[in-house]
C-alpha cells in the first residue's frame, strides 16, 4: 500500500522534475496543453513521464487527482 504523501510537488518529484514552488510556477508558465491535448500526450513529456502519466490516469492510481489538477493547469 502506497501511503507517501501526494502532492503536485510530490508528483513533479516523482516525474524527476524540479519539484520546488518556483520550478512548478516556472514549468507551468511555459508550458501548455492544446485544446483538446491529453495530458500523457503532450510533447514536452519524455517516454517514462508520458507512460506513468498516462498509466495514473487510466488505472484510476493514487496520482490520478494531481495529474488532473497538472492536465487543468497546464490547460488555463
């Protein structure tokens, strides 16, 4: 049982991304979603991101709500 702490913070972490509040307002600055763009297929991901990314969401994982909160602010 997966009992660590999961945060958006966390899951930067967990994607090997700089995990700190002003690397995430950085990355998601610069970087978006195009209309209609799912989250695992977006082209700033490498294979390992866009694979775990993708398995969260349709394995309904413990990183499923901050996956879809990353998918909504990288869509505003």
């Amino acid at each position: 049982m997966d009992t660590s702490q999961h945060s958006l913070s966390a899951l930067f972490k967990q994607l090997g991304l700089p995990d700190g509040r002003k690397d995430i307002d950085a990355f998601l600055g610069s970087h978006r979603l195009a209309d209609g763009q799912k989250l695992p297929d977006a082209p700033f991901w490498n294979a390992a991101q866009s694979q775990f990314l993708r398995e969260a969401l349709q394995q309904d994982s413990d990183w499923t709500e901050e996956a879809d909160e990353l998918a909504v602010r990288l869509s505003n």
